[in-house]
C-alpha cells in the first residue's frame, strides 16, 4: 500500500494519533431495535455499564447513539434520542473517565447536547447532511467530524441499492463530502470520512469496498469502518444465523493490513486481541 495515509485526527480537546494498529471505537447502541444488540443497552445503567466494559477492554472511542439505523428502522424524535443518549454522556463523565465520546447522531440538537456534555466527535450517518444545523454545530464545536456515505436513508436504502462502480462512486462522494466540509470552515484535521459499509450497499458491494478500503487513503483524511456483525458477514461465511464475531475480526484483520485508521466494533477485547496477534506475528506490512 502506498497511498498516504492520515497520521492524526483533531477533535475538541485534544488529537487522536494513529500508529501502525488500528483505534477501536465500542459500540454503544442505546435503542431497543438495533440489529445486533437491540433493547439490551436501552436502559441508561445497563449502557453506561457497557461502556465502561468496553473501555476496560481496550476501546480507545466511545460511539454513543440512541436511534437504530440498520434497515426499515423507525425514525424518533430529537427528544426522545437526547432521552436515551444524554444520561449515559453524563453518567461516563461524572463517573470521572476521559474517555473519548462520540455521538453518533445526524440530529444537530443531539449532537450540541451531547457536546456539552463531553462529547468530542459527531458521528454522522448522513455526511452532515441531512439536517441543515448540523454543519454549524461542527464548526463552532471544534469537535471532530465523521462523514459517512449511505445511499438512501435507513428506510429505503437496501430496496434495491445499485452503482456501477462502489468503489470510485463513493470515493467520489466521500470527497465531495470532505469539500463541503472544507468550504463550511471545518479544518481536514478535524474530518473523518467512512465509506458506510452496509448502508445501501448490497453483500458484493460491502466485500468489495472491504478490499478495497486502501483506496481511500487518498482522500486524505483518517478512515472509519463500520463492518462488526453486519449481514454480509453471514452471507460470505454460508451462514445467515451464525454468531459473527470471527468474521467480524477476519474483516478487521484485512482493515489493519490496509491502514485503516478506526474500527467500529461491537467485541473490543476479541478484536483488539486479534490485532495484537496479528501485528507481533508479522501481519501487518
């Protein structure tokens, strides 16, 4: 691989680094509908318990959001989001741990709560789009941004998801994103960029921006890949119903090996065992 690729992300207080092994961000799915863990993080003691779980695993980012997005989900509220979301913030935060939160939300309103609170990356499905606020809460939060490519939203977006080419359409995309950001006074430091694995893409398409994840180092910006037990996983392994953690790291295992900068995962500590293996028995190149 010989692409450049992002040394450090900026956020509001502070800058991720990234060396050879990618970060992990833990998954904090505060919904009862989510497609892998739906309704047992809901209540704020039980997700708040799940976050300091996954940072003693080894999670370097917290991505906290409380509305489901796999397919067909139902869209709530802002306030009945911030309901679900912001006491877990807070509860993370009184309970002294610097970890670093992300909000992940397409809601402006959310994600300056969440800001407030201690929140240091706004993580959005809809590249910033999708609420015309949101692009003004980045800028004068300095938080850290993720623009993600989906095509659709999360009700229509795998009706009948087509590209004739994913690969250079959502490099395309993503840099058009990266643009509209620059031109908003969001500094590249500060932008992230994720290719939305499983958001209108059909299992051959997520397969192919899985291999082909290097190509987007030239964009820039630090990459974000959201792959963790996704449906596709079931598919390429011959088996819709089985548990998807192995394939989960199989995946990331061919992220690092990219130089991809952040893995989103469900397991942090079988991935990020995974990693430590991979990387002292030579994997990496």
């Amino acid at each position: 691989m010989n692409a450049p690729r992002a040394k450090s992300w900026r956020l509001r207080t502070r800058t991720l680094e990234f060396g050879r092994l990618p970060l992990l961000m833990g998954i904090v799915n505060v919904t009862p509908d989510s497609f892998s863990d739906g309704g047992k993080f809901l209540d704020a003691d039980a997700a708040v318990a799940q976050s300091l779980k996954l940072l003693d695993e080894g999670a370097d980012i917290l991505d906290i959001g409380g509305e489901s997005t796999r397919p067909y989900a139902t869209p709530i509220s802002a306030d009945e989001e911030m309901a679900r979301v912001m006491p877990v913030i807070e509860a993370v935060r009184r309970g002294g741990s610097e970890a670093v939160i992300s909000i992940d939300t397409s809601k402006a309103s959310v994600a300056q709560a969440a800001i407030e609170s201690g929140a240091e990356i706004i993580n959005d499905i809809t590249g910033l789009v999708s609420d015309p606020a949101m692009m003004e809460v980045a800028r004068s939060s300095q938080a850290g941004v993720c623009a993600m490519h989906m095509q659709g939203n999360p009700q229509t977006m795998q009706d009948n998801p087509f590209y004739d080419d994913v690969v250079d359409e959502i490099f395309a995309y993503l840099c058009e994103r990266r643009d509209a950001l620059l031109v908003g006074d969001i500094a590249r430091e500060r932008i992230c960029l994720d290719p939305g694995i499983g958001f209108g893409k059909t299992h051959e398409h997520n397969a192919t921006l899985m291999a082909n994840c290097w190509r987007f180092h030239d964009l820039g910006c630090p990459l974000l890949i959201g792959h963790s037990c996704k449906g596709f996983i079931g598919k390429l392994i011959g088996d819709k119903t089985a548990d998807r953690t192995a394939g989960t790291i199989g995946g990331s295992l061919a992220l690092a090996r990219q130089g991809v900068q952040i893995l989103r995962v469900h397991d942090v500590a079988a991935v990020k065992q995974a990693l430590l293996l991979f990387e002292a028995c030579g994997g990496l190149v």
